[in-house]
C-alpha cells in the first residue's frame, strides 16, 4: 500500500508541465520562451501571473514555479513561468535579466487577445533573484529592450516576491554583480509612490537575503503610501516556499502556506474567486 501511494505522488508530480511554450523575445540570437500553464477552468478573460525562478542571475530553470503555475492555473488564472537571460548561460548581468523581465510582462500584454487574459490583471512574481526581477518590473525605469513596442507598460499590475532580493548594495544580496551600480536596481533604493501592491514572503532566518531587507522594504513602501504586505516565517531560510516538484526534499508545508496566501492576495484583488483548493 505505501508503495502504491509513493508512486502516485510521483505520478503527480511528474504533471506539472506547460501547456505551451511561447516565443517571446530573441536577443543577441538567443530565444527566450514563456512556459503557459492556461486556465483549467473556462472563464476568459482572464488575470494572468508570470513567474521568475530564481538562481543569484547566474542559474535556475522556469521549473521552480512549475507547481505553483499548475496550481494558479486550477484556479483560472493563466500562469506562466518565464526564461530570462543568465550569466552561466548567456553571459550576461542582472541588469539584462530586468530588461527580459520587463520584456515578459510587456508581451504578455502585448499578446492578451491570444492568450485570452485581460492586459489590465498582469501579476509579476517570482523567489530570490526571479523575485527582484518582478519588483524591479514595478518599479525600475529605463532598462527597456528599444526593439519592442514601449507604449506597452511592462509595469504589472501587482507583485508577489518570495524572499526575494531588496537590496543590492554591500548590505543585501549581489553588490558585486552589480559593482559601480549597486543602487540602480536595488528596490530598497527605487521605491516610489503609485506601486503596485504587493505581496512579499520572506523567512526569518534567511541568510542568503537578510530579513532586515524585507523589513526595510516594506517600511518605505508602507512610507510611500504604497499597499504593501510582509508575511514573515521563523525558523525559515532562503528557499523555504518551494514546493516538492523543484526541492524534492520538501514536504509542501510551505508551499501550501505560501500559496494558500497567494491565493488570498489574488482573490482580493478580484483575479480569482471562490475559495482556495489549499489548506494553509
């Protein structure tokens, strides 16, 4: 019987797959594709989320929020976990990681009559450094490919980080990746009044990104009027929202928490309705 159960489990961990993967941009021939995850309920048009992994700008794989895309998907939102420019793969900088990012929102709105979702419900999300990528969507200017069509905002509509990185000066996460410009793309230094809200998840025992950041980011959205939430998790670290799928050795404890929140965010905002299919 125990057997039979693990392999069912495994069994549904192996369905977190895209529906399709969409072109989105190509840069300096390399191609980048939006992985969708449509809607497995029938309402259009729909909110839509697009998710970026983290991995220091360095690494990663848009499999990371597989099941978290899989999820917002059963619950009628369009989900898509996107690629983006990586310096072990392309060799490039997290300043050119913000501009795919910011390609990726506009697309997807650029694309709505396709994919069927209202352009005006566009969520940015993402952990880590895929984190910083969808704060940075909401409040970085400039860093905007001129190929594409720039009266397309790529400012989302809302954010959702989990634990992602605020800060990159010398006193948060990446000052040397970004060394000369440490304050450009920091988002403790970019906030500004009109962001959109958000939605921010951060554990307190995070040694990778202190949780001092997530606090003082918080602090100056709040300061600038903004709509700004701070969920904070003791004895947690970096990473601790992935779900089984992308950190096998995860019991889903927290993402079922994270997501069951997510959820809640979202439904606040009138992206979904009715009640979350997680227990918190």
């Amino acid at each position: 019987m125990l057997g039979c159960v693990l392999m069912f489990a495994k069994m549904q961990s192996q369905e977190y797959q895209p529906t399709k993967k969409i072109l989105y941009k190509v840069v300096n021939n390399d191609s980048l594709y939006l992985h969708v995850f449509e809607s497995k309920i029938t309402k259009t048009p729909t909110a839509a989320i697009v998710f970026f992994f983290g991995g220091g700008w360095a690494g990663g794989n848009p499999k990371q929020f597989y099941q978290q895309s899989d999820y917002l998907a059963s619950r009628g939102m369009l989900a898509i976990s996107a690629e983006y420019r990586v310096k072990n793969v392309h060799g490039t900088t997290p300043f050119d990681a913000v501009e795919d990012a910011k390609s990726a929102i506009r697309k997807v709105r650029e694309f709505a009559p396709i994919l069927e979702i209202d352009p005006n419900k566009v969520v940015a999300a993402g952990g880590s450094a895929g984190g910083h990528l969808a704060i940075c969507t909401a409040l970085i200017e400039g860093l905007d490919n001129p190929d594409e069509n720039l009266n397309i905002s790529s400012i989302p509509n809302a954010v959702i980080g989990y634990n992602p990185v605020f800060d990159t000066t010398e006193n948060g996460y990446g000052a040397k990746k970004v060394a000369g410009r440490e304050t450009e793309i920091s988002p403790c230094h970019q906030v500004k009044k009109n962001a959109p809200p958000m939605l921010l998840f951060h554990g307190k025992e995070d040694k990778t990104v202190p949780f001092e950041n997530a606090k003082r980011f918080n602090k100056l959205m709040k300061k600038a009027k903004n709509d700004s939430k701070l969920l904070a998790y003791k004895n947690q670290g970096h990473g601790f929202f992935n779900g089984s799928f992308f950190r096998k050795n995860s019991n889903d404890t927290f993402f079922n928490e994270t997501m069951y929140q997510t959820d809640l965010f979202l439904i606040r905002l009138g992206y979904i309705s009715g009640q979350p299919l997680l227990n918190k």
